[in-house]
C-alpha cells in the first residue's frame, strides 16, 4: 500500500494492480504513477501504471 499525492493535492491510498505485481514492476516513493480512483471511496485507488522517469539510465 502506498500514500499517493494527486496533482491536485489530494492525498489517497493506492495499492498495487495485479498485472504490475505480476510483472515485477518495482515502485519506489517519488515515482509518478497513474492510478484508477474507486467510485465506490474517493480516499482508494489501484496504480495501474508506473511512468518512466526520462533522467533514469534504465
């Protein structure tokens, strides 16, 4: 579980989605992500997405 900040400010819980958990994807605090917010509870969401950092060597 992580502590998200949205760009608006707003700060959410995320949890990882299955397919980056399947995947091995590795998410560090200071990562951008994308996330899909619950529409059952505003305050939840699943990262679905981890966003390249272009100055990373990978």
């Amino acid at each position: 579980m992580f502590r998200v900040r949205l760009d608006n400010e707003d700060l959410i819980l995320g949890y990882v989605s299955g397919r980056i958990r399947r995947s091995f994807i590795r998410i560090l605090p200071g990562d951008r992500v994308k996330i899909e917010v619950s529409r059952y509870d505003s305050t939840r969401g699943r990262i679905i997405y981890r966003i390249r950092n272009k100055d990373s060597i990978d």
